[in-house]
C-alpha cells in the first residue's frame, strides 16, 4: 500500500504555526469526510427504509459511490484503491436494483450499522478530542498569559510557583490532548477507507446470501474480486495496528519527559545560554501601543531568516516581515512590570519593537542571536565558526567580572560617573601591537561605559574657579563654550567607553583601549549606547545630548594629546584626554566612539581644530595669511 500522510507526534509540544497548518489540513479532511459520511449513511438507509423505492434508492447509492472520487480530500494519498473499487460496486448496486426488495433485515446488519458505527465512534471521537484540544489550548494560553503578567518588581515566590504549576499543568493537558487528537486523526486515515469498503461488503455478500438467484447474477470474477477487496481491508487493518502500536510507543517517550519542561524557566538560577546563535525561533510576547499612555501585548511565533526578524500568527500559512536586523542594536529594557524584555533599535537610532521573552535563558538567547545577526555573520562563508571565534576572542580577551564596585574619584574628567570595575589577570596583546599592553593600560584598570553625569554637574566641572557674585556681579570671563570659534563641525556618535591609560606617546595606546572596551561589552553582553552629537570647534570637544541640546561633556581641544580611527572598522574613533592634577602630574583616559560616519573625517576635525590653536598662538603667521 502507499504511504499515507500523518502528523508527526513530536510537533504535538512545539505546537508551532507549521504543525498547526498541517493540523488544520487534517481537519479539513475529517470535515470533508464526515460531510460524505453522513451522506453516505442517508443513502443506505434510505435503502433499508424505503422497500417500495429501492431502485430510486439504490440508484442515488450509486451516485453517491462515484461521487466519492470527487470530494476532493485534502489527503489523497492511498485512495486509488477505494475510488476503483467504489466505481465498481457503482455498477454492481445498478445490477441488483431489482433484487433488493426483501434485504432490510440483512441491510442492517451489514451495511447500514458498520457506517453508523464509523460514524458514532471514529469520527465522534475526532470532533470530541477536537474539543477537547481547543480548550486545553485557551487554558494554556490563560496560563501563558498569566504567567506572563506576574510583577517583576513585587516578585512573590508562592504566587510564582503556583503560577508556575498552572503553566506546567496546562502544557501538559494540552500536550495530552494534542497526542491523542494526532493519534486520532492519523488513525482515521486507515479507518475511513474500511468505512468506505466494508458496508459495500456486508451489501454484496448479502446479496449473495439472500437471494437464490445470486448464484447466476455473481459470477468467479465477481468473488475474486470480492477476496481481493477483502484481502485489501484486511492488511490496511494490519497497517492500522502496526501504526496504532508504534504511536503509542512515541507517545510514552514523549510523555516520560522530565516535568521541567512543561514549566518555563526553571533554570533561571544557572541557564545554559548558547551565545553563538545565528538563528533563533520561538513564542515572544509583542508589545502594541494602543493610546498615547496604554498598552496591549499579544503572543506570536517570531522566527530569524538571514538578516530579518519573522512573525507569524498561529494558523498562517507563512511569516511576515517585522524588522531588517543588519546594522540594528538590541538590549535589555525596563518594561513596565514586565519581566525579560528588549528592544530592537534600528541602525538610524530609532526605536523599534519591544519583545518579551518567557525566560531568562529565552531573553539572553534572543539578544545574543540578534545581535550576532546585525554583525552580518550569516554572510561569512562559515558563520558558526565566526560566531563561535569572536566569542571566544571576546572571552579570551578580558577576565570575566567577579564583582561590581563603584570607581573610586580619580583624575578621570568626570569623577562621579558610575564605572564598571573588570578585574584582570593577564591581557593578551595583539599581533599587531609592537608596544606590550601592559605598558599602555594597566592591568585591572575598570572601563566606563556610559555617561551619565547630569548636565549642571558638567557644567559645575567646566567652570572651574568661575563662581556666582552674591552682590550681582559677574566675572568678566566668558564661558568657552559662548567664544566665537572659527571651526564648527557636528558629527552624530555612540559612547562606547572610556579608560584611564598609562601614555600617549602613541596611537598604539587608542587601539589597545578599543580592543578591550569592545572585548568587554561583548563578554559582558552590554549592548546599550548612548547617542550624542560631538561638536568639534577649535577650542573644544562638547558631547551634547540630542534631545535636551544640554553639554554632557567638554574637553579643552588643547588637552587631547592623541586621536585615531580604527585601523580596518572604521566608523571607530578614540582619542586621548590628558588632565593635570594636583599633584602636579597628569592622568590620561582614552574615549572611544562610534560614529555613524568614518572615523578620520573626525581625525581630521580634531587635527584642523589644532592647527588654529596654532595659528591663532602666533599672530604674526595669521597676518601674513
């Protein structure tokens, strides 16, 4: 016999939009089936009831026999034999018109009572399991949507536990439920083609049986034919059994899984998180703002192809485009008293979607996966060996952190800033750096990677000895900021970190601060930036933010002693800070950018800016230009 299409019973947890399609396919086939069924059992017992009319009845069952080949099921597969077959007794039903006067009795227990029992027990048993599925599905879904609204802030252990169970206990009823209604539907594929073919038996040995002039109306063909159909019924039964047995094997193994998972998040403590993901699919929560204040969230299957984000909702066919993941950035985001949630923002700085994920591990992966995509590995000849390489460069390159203090008040341009302190056993040097790396950074030194410093305290820190007269009176220094400056030129930039470091006698010393500060985001997962416009004149650098137009930092351009772009990314940029003390010594930190345009264009600003500085200390060569 041909190979019948069936569901897959380990697609029965996953339960994901392609196992539903192809769930809604069997559906339509047991539909379809039960429609003809019932139309079937009409037309026999309209044979059974109406005596008087048997050869109006029986001729209507011949129709119906023929229009079997035109249901037009969405599973065909393994029909051939059961249309052949009911073409022929088609025309054996138009031979014994005449002779069926005196078959009620035999007619019902034959042919009317095997299709009502098809009817009664199979296809009554699909739609109550078909029920039954559809519920524990909404009770999965409340529990989802439970789990998903527990606080993150007011966290409660019992209510989380107990939410947690609820989950566990809903998966696995629906699990269950969607075992036994694959099961079901595989099964029915078998069992409808005896539905078709049996009754047909019980109605042409009835005839055979009942009437004396069988014996000339069947011929030898006749019970050949006969034999061989019943020869076909019998081994489709077997199949039956053989595929009945080994479902129900599969479903013991996929029924004896530990119980931790049906409840999410049960590693939380420890996840194993895989960090060189390319591709990642699953169930996120979607945020969708509905007023200027209020918010829905709604649960749909994203999935990664190449360098874009898919969604599809349940029941759909295929997935639709959410958002081009090249160049993007993603990081973890406080989102209302939600818990395991990111932002995708796009490469002009935008905000994009906000996703929640049902775990920790879920939320790491997910980050991980996008981020590693927005990199374009994927287009590397060999992307998990890219992704799994700069993993472990980045692992490699930094010690991981063991604690997280706050940097004490250094000769750092902003001493309150809040710092990430990496303690650091040995740095490795690239092959590239002909100076040791111990000689431009100091092991241990803790990177900066944000600035945070409110505006007035910058203000405060630029001012220096510039105070408020308490009669009125003001100084007559200008602020710098307010001087007329003959280069004025606006570059968009992400701060990506800042360092103190032991010398700028050498660019070496800006391209080993690059290194590390990279090799720790990427260790540590820190994906978030802060946007700013850096304003190069020729008497400063001014950081100023965006939104507010307020300065979040200024930096003397005679004090930048060094400044470089990256060697082979070039949208890096770094230079060097030197801030005198009290001391009388100096301290040097080194800020490192990206910028949205190439790093030697700002080289350049900051080079031209220096060279008025120059110019304007020696009069007599700006007269003669």
């Amino acid at each position: 016999m041909p190979a019948v299409d069936k569901l897959l019973l380990e697609e029965a947890l996953q339960d994901s939009p392609q196992a539903r399609s192809l769930l809604s396919v069997f559906e339509e086939d047991a539909g379809t089936l039960t429609d003809y069924t019932n139309q079937l059992l009409q037309a026999m017992q309209r044979v059974y009831g109406a005596q008087n009319e048997m050869c109006l009845a029986t001729q209507q069952l011949s129709k119906q026999l023929l229009a079997y080949e035109k249901q037009n099921f969405a599973l065909g597969k393994g029909d051939e034999e059961v249309i052949s077959t009911l073409h022929y007794f088609s025309k054996v039903v138009d031979e014994l018109n005449v002779l069926h006067t005196e078959l009620a009795k035999q007619l019902a227990d034959t042919m009317v009572l095997p299709v009502i029992q098809f009817r009664e027990k199979d296809l009554t048993e699909v739609s109550t399991l078909k029920d039954l599925f559809g519920l524990a599905s909404n009770e999965h879904d409340l529990a989802m949507a439970k789990y998903s609204r527990l606080p993150k802030k007011k966290e409660n252990e019992r209510v989380k536990t107990e939410v947690g169970k609820e989950v566990a206990a809903a998966r696995r009823k629906q699990h269950l439920s969607s075992l036994q209604y694959y099961c079901a539907l595989n099964a029915l594929q078998y069992r409808k083609r005896m539905a078709m073919m049996e009754p047909m038996m019980g109605f042409a040995q009835g005839q055979i049986n009942f009437f004396k002039k069988g014996a000339e109306m069947f011929s030898s063909s006749m019970d050949n034919f006969l034999s061989s159909v019943s020869g076909m019924m019998q081994s489709i039964q077997e199949e039956l059994e053989a595929e009945v047995d080994k479902m129900q094997v599969s479903q013991q193994e996929l029924l004896s899984v530990d119980e931790s998972v049906y409840t999410p998040d049960f590693d939380v403590a420890a996840p194993q998180v895989n960090r060189n993901l390319l591709q990642k699919a699953g169930y996120l929560n979607l945020r969708n703002k509905t007023g200027l204040v209020t918010t829905t969230w709604e649960r749909l299957y994203f999935f990664t192809q190449g360098g874009n984000l898919m969604c599809q909702p349940r029941g759909a066919v295929a997935g639709g485009l959410i958002q081009d993941l090249d160049n993007c950035s993603v990081m973890a985001v406080d989102c209302e008293d939600r818990r395991y949630c990111f932002q995708i923002t796009t490469p002009n700085g935008k905000s994009g979607i906000i996703l929640q994920a049902e775990s920790r591990k879920e939320h790491e992966e997910w980050i991980c996966a996008i981020h590693n995509i927005s990199r374009q590995i994927y287009l590397t000849e060999n992307p998990e060996a890219v992704a799994i390489k700069l993993n472990q460069t980045a692992l490699q390159a930094v010690t991981p952190i063991t604690s997280f203090e706050k940097k004490p008040e250094t000769s750092c341009p902003s001493p309150n800033l809040k710092n990430l302190e990496t303690e650091n056993d040995t740095m490795g040097s690239k092959s590239t750096v002909s100076i040791p790396a111990t000689e431009l950074i100091a092991a241990g030194t803790p990177i900066q990677f944000d600035i945070v410093l409110p505006a007035t305290e910058f203000l405060d820190q630029n001012r220096g000895s510039r105070r408020t007269n308490p009669f009125g009176e003001t100084e007559d220094d200008s602020f710098p900021e307010t001087e007329d400056s003959l280069l004025q030129q606006m570059f968009i930039v992400r701060f990506l970190g800042s360092m103190a470091v032991k010398t700028d006698s050498t660019t070496e010393v800006i391209y080993e601060a690059m290194r590390q500060v990279l090799a720790a985001r990427a260790i540590h997962n820190i994906f978030r930036t802060t946007e700013s416009h850096l304003m190069v004149t020729s008497q400063s650098l001014r950081l100023i933010d965006p939104q507010t137009q307020v300065s979040r930092a200024n930096f003397e351009l005679s004090s930048v002693t060094q400044f470089a772009a990256h060697q082979e990314n070039k949208r890096l940029v770094g230079f060097v800070i030197r801030v005198p003390e009290s001391t009388g010594e100096a301290s040097l930190s080194t800020y490192v950018f990206e910028s949205n345009s190439e790093g030697e264009k700002i080289c350049y600003a900051i080079n031209l800016g220096k060279e008025i500085i120059e110019v304007q200390k020696a009069p007599d060569l700006l007269s003669e230009c």
